[in-house]
C-alpha cells in the first residue's frame, strides 16, 4: 500500500511557520509514538500502521533548536509501530 508522505519543499525556519506546518499535516489522522531517533529525542508518525515520517528534534538546553523530518521509505525500514 502506498502512502501518501507529504513533506515540505524546503527547509522550515521559525517557530510559527513549523508550528502551521505541523498543524496542516496533522490532519491527516496520523499517529505520533514517542522514540529516539538517530540518537535524538523523537516522533515516529504513522497512518493505519504504516510508517510515513521520523522526526528527530535537537534539543540543546532544554530548548528545540531544530526538527529533522525523514520521509523517505527506504530509511524507514528499521522502524516497528
């Protein structure tokens, strides 16, 4: 089955601007399990059990300073929801 990933064009900067562009992919009823991802803290989402993103978040001093969205299938594989 082939899932629709949607990503972004290029690069995000800003608070707000990653915040909308996780609000509009959010519905798309996707589920968010927590997970280290590449070594950081993070989300694996998925829809109906497919995995469709890893989101890898680096945290220095408490403070989130950026997200990696990995949508490619091909590095996904080691993933198991």
């Amino acid at each position: 089955m082939e899932v629709e990933r949607p990503a972004a064009a290029r690069p995000i900067f800003g608070a707000e601007k990653v915040r909308r562009f996780l609000v509009a992919i959010s519905e798309s009823g996707f589920l968010a399990t927590k997970m280290s991802v590449n070594g950081e803290p993070g989300l694996v989402v998925s829809v109906d059990g497919h995995v469709i993103a890893a989101i890898a978040h680096d945290v220095p001093d408490g403070r989130v300073s950026a997200i990696f969205i990995i949508t490619n299938p091909e590095k996904l594989t080691w993933i198991k929801v």
